[in-house]
C-alpha cells in the first residue's frame, strides 16, 4: 500500500486492516523510543511514514466500515467497537510520531528522556540486508537467532511494506531492511553480518 | 498519590514521574486489550482509573518543568523534549481509555475486536490475594511463577499505587491485587492460588 498519494478504495478485510494498524502502531511505539534513546534520525522518519501509512489505513478502515454497515443501525452500532478501536491506533501512532519529531527536529534529548527509554536488556537495531549477505535468502527459522545472539527480528521493512513479528518460514531477502531486538553485543553481531561485514557465521549454517 | 481531589504541588523528580506515566501508559494499553478481548468490565474500570491518575501526574510533571526551567530559556529548551514525551505517554493513556469505555459502556465488544487482541500464548489476569492464602507474604522471586506456571507478574495494585514490573525482592501482601501475563493454564491456577481457593503448591515453597 502506498504512502502517499491518492487513497483508492480496495476492499481489504475489516479484520486485517485493524490487525495491521494495530500491530504498527505498537512496532512504531518501540521504534520512536529507541530513536529518541540513540538519537537515530533514521529510526524516527521511519516512525513518520509510519504514522502517513497508519492515516491511510484508517481512511480505508472507515470507508470499509460505512459500505459493512449498509445502512443498517444494527450493523452500525456492532461496529462502532471497531471504529474506536481504530481510532485509538492512530492516537497512539500519534503519540509516536510526536516522540519521534523531537528526534527529526533537533530538539535534542534531554538525558531523562533517554533514561527512561533504557532498558537494559533489550535494544532495538535496524539493519540493511545486503547481496551476498550471510543471512540473504535464509529462512528466519534456520538462522535461529534467539539461541545464537539474543535476539529476534520483529520487524522486515521490504519496499514499502512491513511485515510485523514475521515468522519463522519467512525468508530474507537482499534490500530488506530488519528491525531486531535484544541483547547490544548480539544486535552489533548480526547487524554486521547482514550488512556483509562479516560472514563467521557462515559455516554453521 | 490520590487518584482525585486538588492536586498540591509536591516536588517529585521529573525523571520518576516520566517512569511512571511512561510505565503506566503502556500497562494500560495491555490492560485495554485484554479488558476488550475478554469483555471485563473490571479490567476496564481499571484503565479509566488510571487514567485519571496519569492526567494528575501530567500536572505535576507540567509543575516541575515550570520550575524546572526557572524563567531561563536554555533551561527551557532542553526541557521540550521531557514534555513531549509526556504529553505522548499522555495520548497513549487516553487511547487505551478509549478501548476501555467500549467494554464500560456496554457498546458490545465485536468480535474482530476480540479476535485481534488475541494472542494465544499469553492472556492478562487479574487476581485478588486473600488473607491465608498461600502466597500472600512470600517474595515474587520465591514464587518461581516463570517456571512453575509460565506466568509473570507485570503489576501490583497496592491501595491506591501501582507497582509496574515488581521486582523479585518484593514481597505479596493480602489485599494486593496482581495483573499477571502468560499461559492461560497457568493464570487460571495462579488466581486460584491466590485467592485461596487451592493451596497445592504450599509444601515446594
């Protein structure tokens, strides 16, 4: 689905659109703290198009649920669970794309601000998978990464799509770009194997 | 801190009172989604109360930034970023609101509502611990939930606080009210446990 530009309508499940909205909006709630945290301009203009694309999938939620209501009060009113629903997404991807604009705009973090985004135990990265990568054209599955490194892929960004807490039979492709979290040291580890710098891992595989 | 009433200026750390409305927001959106999937009213009344204390916290943390910048624009600056993150884990807050007065006002939870908040292998539950009840003043970390019943504690409800993710160290009392996450088994016998309608784990404490 495209960001930008002109809003077709295209029939899409009620159900998936709510899952998708709610699924980002919760991936754009963790990127924008580790943008504000790292100070990653990156990651937080990321949470920005998220939050366009989230606006667009509310605009089709609403025009899905008006010709699902028929005109029929009963349906109406059975639907107005999922329209609030919908509409505390968007808030809460708001909430987001205003953590990450104190990133885009130089606003500078406050060390509180950062220190309370700290979690010890789990950091998010961002990676690029690069041709000829290690992992290119793995299954997410066979790299078992939570055993290897500590940590977990929760999101693959591949054109402009995003593909939320993949799954296992999900295979890797060059050009996409991986959100991980967990631990820092297996985080930088894998960040560079998908990014070719090292491929030590190779043999295990 | 009251949930209501005038609310005097104490001076609390704005980094504290940042942890907390930064904790309690994202406590509430679980609890949102579960008061939603399962329709429970009194998970429900929970948010709308926490709500309400969220916004008081807004108010005092508005109060020590204020005082904070004592009138010097530098100050101020560097204390944007603090306010925005409030302010966004305020939004946060009153989305998960939103979700909660669906299920208080009885509009009817639809079931793709349901369905989309549903993720099989954890469900959030509430328990009240009773007076004799095998687990009221034994440590968390004693309890062994993790592994005995693959179910955590995510928050304690003591009077009018709330411990968010309480620590090992910290010891259950009568009275507390607990929010656990995890397996359904496991959660339905925790409550059991703690409400003192079995006790058949007391002899491995």
């Amino acid at each position: 689905m495209p960001p930008f530009g002109k809003i077709g309508y295209k029939p899409i499940p009620v159900r998936d659109l709510l899952v998708e909205m709610k699924n980002l909006s919760e991936l754009m709630i963790d990127l924008a703290y580790s943008s504000a945290l790292f100070n990653d301009k990156e990651l937080a203009e990321d949470v920005l198009t998220l939050e366009k694309h989230i606006d667009n999938l509310a605009y089709l939620l609403d025009m899905e649920i008006m010709v699902a209501s028929r005109g029929d009060p009963k349906d109406a009113e059975a639907l107005i669970g999922v329209s609030t629903v919908a509409a505390a997404t968007d808030k809460i991807s708001d909430a987001a794309a205003d953590i990450a604009a104190i990133v885009t705009r130089d606003i500078g973090v406050h060390p509180i601000v950062g220190a309370i985004f700290e979690k010890v135990e789990e950091r998010l990265m961002k990676a690029t998978v690069k041709e000829g990568s290690t992992i290119s054209g793995k299954r997410i599955g066979k790299l078992d990464l939570a055993a290897r490194m500590g940590i977990d892929i929760i999101a693959i960004r591949r054109n402009k799509d995003w593909i939320i807490n993949p799954n296992e039979a999900e295979r890797i492709l060059a050009g996409d770009i991986l959100i991980t979290r967990g631990a820092p040291q297996g985080s930088k580890e894998f960040k560079d194997l998908a990014e070719g710098r090292t491929s030590h891992l190779e043999e295990q595989y």
